[in-house]
C-alpha cells in the first residue's frame, strides 16, 4: 500500500499546460500504482490548454470550479463539479478556464508503455 499526502505529492509541467499547476498523486516515482498514473491540475482563471491530440488515452474529473473543453470541430463541453470526460487517444482537445474562477481537476492516464 502507498499513501502519497497531497502536500507531498511532487510537481511535474505536462507539455503546453502554460499556467497550469500539476501533482502527481500516484504512479510514476510516486507509488507503486501500475496500471494508472493519477494526478491532481490547478487551472488558474484564463487559463487555455491548447488544441493538441494526446498519445494516451485520459479521464478527467472536475473537483472545483468548471472547465470548457473544446473539440477540433468546434464543439465545447462546459463541465462543472464532479463532472468527468473520457478523452481517447489521438483525440485532439483543448481545455479552457473562460469561467473567471480557479478550477481543478484530477487526471487519470495509463503508464506509459514500457
């Protein structure tokens, strides 16, 4: 069993997050988790993540404030607390904070292929 604190939890700059704030909660160096990395992303207000496709699969879920997430079509989700999105990979989105507030949301990625 691994019990990472969250004022323990390490920093880490995922690419193009500019102004974003990231932890890692578990997985990677942090625990022994090997099927999931889980991480913790503060997004100040104004913040954008630009339009970008990732190579993982993620799963998102609001736990403060509300995220707009944009497709490549011009699509937007407005999520808001407790809210989650599936994102496969190789699917093209950008996250935006237009709601003035900070909001925060945990990350689940798989590891990365080894």
């Amino acid at each position: 069993m691994d019990i990472v604190k969250f004022e323990d939890a390490p920093f880490y700059n995922p690419p193009n997050h500019e102004g974003v704030i990231s932890r890692r909660l578990q997985g990677d160096a942090v625990s022994s988790a090997d099927f999931a990395w889980v991480g913790h992303s503060d997004f100040p207000a104004g913040v954008v993540v630009p339009m970008e496709a990732g190579t993982f699969s993620k799963i998102y879920v609001v736990t403060t404030g509300s995220l707009t997430i944009e497709q490549t079509d011009g699509t937007r989700h407005l999520l808001g607390q407790w809210d989650s999105i599936f994102i496969p990979a190789g699917e093209a989105r950008s996250v935006i904070n237009e709601s003035g507030v900070p909001a925060a949301i945990i990350v689940v990625t798989p590891p990365p292929a080894t």
